[in-house]
C-alpha cells in the first residue's frame, strides 16, 4: 500500500475497530460472500442490519484506495476482502494482481502479481482486465482468480501461487465470466470466438477433470455458471451464446440444452426458483426464459414456461425474492415480474447506467447504476423506492454483504458500509 493509501485508511479505522468490538466477532465463516454475488450465487444475504442510507460522510466506517483497475465484485472470507486488479503501465504490459484487504479496518494485507501480460486486449469500454470476480475455498486455505484467456489460478492465502492453468481463447471485448467451487473442482465457462466449452479443474492441482465443448456456432460470452438441485440430483447450469446448458457436475455430460439462435454476448449469471433458471439471451435484443429444468435433451419447445421481451437486462443479473423476479435494463429501467407466469407487476425508471447485480438483505432490493447511485427498494407486487444513496466514483462492480456492512467498489475505492 502507498503512504498515502496507509493514511486514509487510518484515518477512518478507529470507528471500524470500535464497531467490530462492540457487535462482537462472528464465527468464522458465519458472514463470508465466498464468490460473486455470495453464499447462494443469486445475491442473497443473510439479515444483517445493513444500513438503508449513507453518502460520503454518513455511514462510512473506512474507505481506502485500491490500486489499478479492476470490476470484479468484492469477496469476503475469513475476515479479509478479496479483489483483483490489473496495473497496467504505458507500453510495459499489466500486473494482474490479487488484492486482500482486512474487513474490520481496510488495511491492505496483501498484494501478489499472479499474471504479468504483456498483449494487447481489445476490451469493450465498460470492461477491465480485471473483471471476474474471485472465489474463496471453504476450508480458508486458497483464493481462485481467472483472468479469461491469460488464465486461472490458485492462490494461497499467504500470498503464494499454488497453481497456474491457461484455456486460450479469442475474445472481442476481454474477460467476464467468473469461476465458482463445486465438490474440490473450479468450474469455468470459456466463451470465445473461435472455442467454448465448460471445463472444471481440480482444485488442489489446477489438472483438468472434464471438459464438455459447445457444439458448433460458438461466440463470445461473459456469465457465470450456477449450481443448482433438481429433486435429488445436483446440476451446474451454464449461459453461453446461442444456448443455456445444464450439466452433471461429475462428468460434465450435458443433461439438457434450450435454444436462442439470435443470443450471444450474455453476461448475466441465471437464478433458480420455482423449478426454473431464469436466463437471459444476450446481446442486441435480449429476452428473458424462464426454463423448467426437469427436462433432458433439446427443451427449448418442451420446458420454456415464459418469455419476458420488453425489459430484459444485457448486463445486471436477475434477482429472484419470493414470487418475483425483479430485473434492471443497462439504462436503468427496473421490470418486477410474476416469477410463475412472466406477468408484469411493474416497470419503473431508476435512473442512470446499470452494470451491477442487485442484492437482497434485510428486506429490500439494493440496484447500483454506474454513476455511484444505489437506489433502494422494497419488494412486492407495487414500486416503493425506500432510499437513493450516492458515493463519489464509477461503480460497475456488485456489492458484497458481510458482518452487518456492504462493501461497495468504485473504480478508485473500497468502501465499508454500515451503521455505527
């Protein structure tokens, strides 16, 4: 950390420090958001008096810079926050680099290069070199980062590089799509122009366990797979252009597939409910499914229960709370739809550029635009805007739920927010 990052995140640690003393320390693991967007990879968190306001000088307990640039959300484990980044020099290539940083007071504990690239990246404006989001081992022992063709690695938590894997591949706008854990296996979607298929590699040695390719036409995307349970059986559902796939964990073998022949770019990771993934089709014109996924084969004319085409989101997830599902357009228009028929409850402008995945704790729907603006909300069937907060700053990264506080990333900043 620079002196002048050291400085700042003194300056504003005592009260951090008093409020972690004052709750108590949680068990370890009690509060941990593991992966992107938490425990359940749907954005859901546990209750935890998480503030409904805040701004720059209200409920700010640190905030320190990060260094680089970087959109992967913020993880959280065993009491530390995790990010990547990339530090990039005029014509010396980038760092990519893992950041950790304390949870109670935001020092800076750690700052390890795991790829030093020197290509050149043909990003899309909104992304970074640095944009999946990392995941956590359960046992506290590794942190998993992948920086899309450059590659995947295992990083343990003193810092040291336990494993190092590449999928090449040929992308028009960089890295997205983040790794998850399942059963001692990263699991990585690798979307390209000219490959894609979805690989798992052991998470001890970074070895390849399985792979299963994409069948013919292949294109770029940018989602995150999920773990799902149909009735007894466990499957890893994975968004890709032109197709959603669900998979046997184990061996990877597709178990069913639905269709969408004008959908590539996709970005938003799926939800489960109700005995369906809620899936959006990518770029251009994008169109929200909802699929039944007890089918096997091609279901795309079997198990499509219903279509949302006016509001369906390109980049933000979906968000599923009760018997709704709430979606945000990348300009900022919110739909709250019956998750069951497809039926609109309501569309509500809020204003500003969306990238982030919404969050739900304690009660309410947390969506952040791009222009630092979160705007809160209550579910239900009817639009209640409860508050609109505002943090100086770029925010394209989701937020993360930990210990009672969000922790919320700018393209400069790392925030804890809670109340005092």
């Amino acid at each position: 950390m620079t002196a002048g990052a050291s400085t700042i995140g003194r300056a504003v640690a005592v009260a951090a420090v008093a409020s972690v003393l004052a709750l108590g320390a949680a068990p370890a693991g009690a509060d941990d958001w593991p992966e992107f967007r938490g425990p359940t990879g749907q954005g859901h968190a546990p209750d935890a008096g998480v503030p409904l306001t805040w701004s720059e000088t209200e409920n700010v307990t640190w905030k320190v810079p990060v260094p680089g640039l970087g959109w992967s959300s913020p993880v959280v484990a065993d009491g530390r926050i995790w990010l990547t980044s990339a530090v990039t020099e005029p014509d010396a290539g980038s760092s990519l680099r893992l950041l950790a940083f304390d949870v109670a007071t935001g020092d800076q504990t750690l700052d390890v290069e795991v790829f030093d690239s020197s290509e050149v990246y043909p990003l899309n404006p909104k992304n970074s070199l640095a944009s999946p989001s990392a995941v956590a081992d359960p046992d506290g022992e590794r942190v998993y980062v992948h920086f899309g063709a450059t590659g995947t690695a295992a990083v343990a938590t003193d810092g040291r590089i336990v494993w190092r894997a590449r999928f090449p591949y040929i992308s028009q706008h960089g890295n997205g799509g983040s790794p998850i854990l399942h059963d001692g296996r990263v699991i990585l979607s690798i979307d390209g122009y000219d490959t894609a298929f979805l690989v798992a590699v052991d998470a001890a040695t970074g070895e390849e366990r399985w792979r299963n390719m994409r069948p013919d036409p292949v294109s770029q995307a940018y989602s995150t797979p999920l773990t799902i349970r149909v009735g007894d059986r466990e499957q890893i559902v994975g968004v890709s252009a032109f197709r959603t796939t669900g998979h046997d964990p184990r061996t990877g073998e597709e178990i069913w597939r639905v269709r969408y022949p004008n959908g590539f770019s996709n970005v938003p990771r799926p939800v489960h409910g109700h005995g369906m993934v809620f899936v959006s089709t990518g770029f251009q014109t994008p169109v929200l499914l909802a699929v039944r996924t007890d089918g096997s084969g091609d279901v795309t004319r079997s198990h499509i229960a219903w279509r949302l085409r006016r509001g369906a989101p390109l980049t933000p997830s979906p968000i599923l709370v009760g018997d709704e599902l709430y979606v945000v357009t990348d300009f900022g228009i919110a739909t709250c739809v019956d998750a069951h028929t497809g039926d609109i409850h309501w569309q509500e402008r809020l204003g500003g550029n969306h990238s982030a995945s919404p969050v739900f704790v304690d009660g309410r729907i947390y969506f952040q635009n791009e222009e630092g603006v979160t705007t809160v909300i209550a579910p239900g069937t009817e639009f209640r805007e409860l508050a609109r907060n505002r943090l100086d700053g770029v925010t394209l990264a989701s937020m993360a739920v930990s210990d009672g506080a969000l922790f919320l990333r700018t393209d400069t900043h790392l925030y804890r927010i809670e109340e005092p």
